[in-house]
C-alpha cells in the first residue's frame, strides 16, 4: 500500500478543527430541540398562566390574483406572516454553543389555529403550506406559509355605470380559540404588495385592505376576532366601456334619425336600426355573462336604454304622419312658430307656398319643428344622465 504524501500528513492536523466544527454546532442544535421537545405538548396553548391571551401579529403579502369573471370567483395566492410568542421555548444562546434560532416543522410546535372562513369550497387547515417556523431563543415565533386560496368575490354595482369593479374579501381567524384566548393584530392594514405579480391587463388590482373585525355573539360573552382581506380589482379604462359601446351606437343613431327630414325614406330606417342594435347587443352580451345577479342587473340597465330608442321610433312614425302634404294651411298660431325665433334657433327656414297640386308644405315644415326641438330634448336628456351615472 503507498503511503500518503507528507504534505497531506503535515496539513490533517490543521484540517481537523475545520471538519468538526458543524459536528460541534450541528450537536448544539441536536441537543437544544431535544431539550425544547422533551416536555413539549403541542396541544396546549404556549402561554405560563392559563389566563393569558397569546398575541397572534398577522401579515398577509399578495401574489397574484386571478379572477373568474362568470362564477364571481378569484384565486389568491398570498404569503402569510405569522408572530406570536411562546413560553415554552425559551432558551439561554450560552448554554447551547451560541445557537439563537432554530427551525422547526409545524407539527411539532403549537401553531395558532387561524383558518379562512370563507374558502371554497369549504374552510381547511390545510390552506397553510409546510414551510418551517423559526424560533429565536427570546420564544418569539415566525410561520410564513404560503397558500393559494379560492373565495368569493361580489361585482360593486355602486362604482359607476359600466359594473367593472370586483371586490373580493378573504376572512381569517382562529377556529376554535376566542379573543381572550388567541387574539389577533394586524401588522398593516394593507396587504404587502411589493412582489404582486399582474396577471393580464383586463383588472387591474386597485387596493388589498386589511381590517380587524371583533364579534359579539349572542350565544357567548366572549369575543371572537377575526381579521377581513378585501381585493379590489377594477376593469381596466380601455376595457371598460366596451359594453356600452352599442348602447352608445344605438342612442346616436337614434338622435341622427330626429334629423333626418321628413320626406326621406331613411327617416323610419335609422330608429329601427338603433332598437335593433339595443336588443342585439343585449342579447350578445346576456350570453357572456354567467351570474344570475349581474344578469338581473345588466338586464335592467338594457330595458332602460331600449325604452329610449323605442321612444324615439314611436316619435318619428308620429312626426312622419303629420308632416305630410295636407290641402288645408296650418293655423295662425302655429304659422308664427315657423317664422319666429324657435325656427331660428333649430335653423328652419321659411316654409315654401303651395305647390301647383294646392298642397301645403307648412305641416312638413311643423313636424320638422318638432323633429328639431326632440332632438334638443332627447340629447339633453342623454348627457344628463350621463353625467349622473358617472358620478354615482
């Protein structure tokens, strides 16, 4: 057998200090959990004195959000941050080689037993992921597991007249153990969102609140606390309006009719058109959307602008019968409007004399009046309601 070199035989005496110094602190640990755990029962609240509350610090930092606009559900992919402090596991770093910290897995510790209430399909403890607790030798504990939770989300009819805003709220608190028990503070009232990841550019997410919340049931004195995640997603402003787009078609259509004169054949072609337009892009859009309540909604919102265009279509069918040709002249009274300053302001000009058949245009003339004067009533009509809708 060859001997080995005499350098490695001069260099293994000044090697073996390096090589078992993590033997060393590796046994630190080894023998500091062994110490934590041998009367350790995970079962009991980590507290000196079974009166005193244990001190739940929650922060919650969000991922992603994806939003499922035809069930009314999201996705949330957050991070929770988890501190409380446990009497149990407290530790002198001199004692065991210098160790301030350890990690241990969550089954072998207490962990408060916070749960979303709201989950779908149904809370779970298990929407914590297996992430390991950090425990510093002051007791102080840190859990950051992350998850991926699907809840509910409600449509906020109150933010404006295109329905582009989503709120979706996620509940989080201890199952079983009350406010004197487990309470719980929020670190923030806002989600962290300096690692949020955008998921496309239809919603954009306009806040994640964080809110504490303590209930007084009727069943019991004590108090139960929990604390609110609230999503806010709006649809983004490029997007937003695109369903009242043929709403918008329809109502100018339906104006530019009250312009048509009155002896054209277009005159009666422009209001069917605008009905039609109303009822086929409310019928389009009736099939895109997939909740009941949004339908009931989105329905009413569609009556009410097909009432309009069939408003007007009924107006003009009125206009056209009494703007025709008739052998009789108009009365006095109404032959001064024509000449008067209303005619003026709807830019009329004189009605012409009776033709060589002893026909009177001045009737052709009134309707055409009152086409104009419809017109000012109805466009009015539309830009103040406009206007009312955007601010609600």
């Amino acid at each position: 057998m060859r001997a080995p070199p005499l350098g490695c035989a001069l260099l293994a005496p000044l090697l073996l200090p390096l090589l078992s110094a993590p033997v060393r602190g590796s046994a630190d640990e080894t023998r500091l959990l062994r110490d934590l755990l041998v009367d350790y029962d995970r079962r009991v609240r980590p507290v000196t004195n079974h009166s005193q509350t244990v001190k739940v610090s929650l922060g919650l930092t969000l991922q992603q959000v994806v939003l499922d606009e035809a069930t009314h559900e999201a996705t949330l992919n957050i991070w929770g941050n988890l501190e409380w402090k446990d009497d149990k596991l407290v530790w002198d770093p001199e004692d065991y080689g210098g160790v301030e910290s350890l990690r241990i897995p969550p089954e072998d510790v207490w962990i408060p037993d916070i749960m979303p209430y709201n989950m779908l399909p149904r809370p779970d403890m298990s929407w914590m992921g297996k992430t390991l607790i950090v425990v510093n030798s002051d007791g102080s504990m840190l859990y950051v597991p992350p998850s991926s939770l699907r809840v509910f989300c409600r449509r906020d009819y109150h933010a404006g007249p295109h329905l582009e805003e989503f709120r979706c709220t996620l509940k989080l608190g201890s199952w079983t153990y009350n406010g004197y028990q487990v309470d719980i503070d929020i670190k923030d009232d806002s989600a962290d969102l300096s690692s949020f990841i955008k998921t496309g550019e239809i919603w954009k997410l306009q806040g994640a609140s964080i809110k504490k919340n303590t209930v007084y049931y009727s069943c019991c004195p004590e108090p139960y606390v929990d604390a609110t995640l609230e999503v806010k997603l709006r649809r983004s402003g490029s997007l937003s309006a695109w369903p009242n787009l043929p709403v918008a078609v329809s109502l100018l259509t339906a104006l530019a009719g009250l312009l048509v004169p009155v002896d054209s054949p277009q005159k009666l072609t422009l209001p069917c058109l605008s009905v039609l337009a109303a009822g086929g892009a409310a019928l389009t859009e009736f099939g895109l959307v997939g909740s009941a309540e949004y339908r009931a909604h989105f329905l009413r919102a569609y009556h009410a602008y097909t009432y309009i265009a069939v408003a007007v279509l009924l107006w003009t069918v009125l206009v056209v019968v009494l703007g025709r040709p008739r052998a009789c002249r108009l009365p006095a009274c109404l032959r001064r409007l024509l000449t008067g300053c209303l005619a003026c302001v709807c830019c009329l000009a004189a009605p012409p004399e009776p033709d060589a058949k002893g026909l009177c245009h001045e009737w052709t003339a009134l309707a055409g009046l009152l086409d104009r004067l419809a017109f000012l009533v109805f466009l009015v009509l539309i830009v103040v309601g406009s206007a009312s809708s955007m601010g609600y």
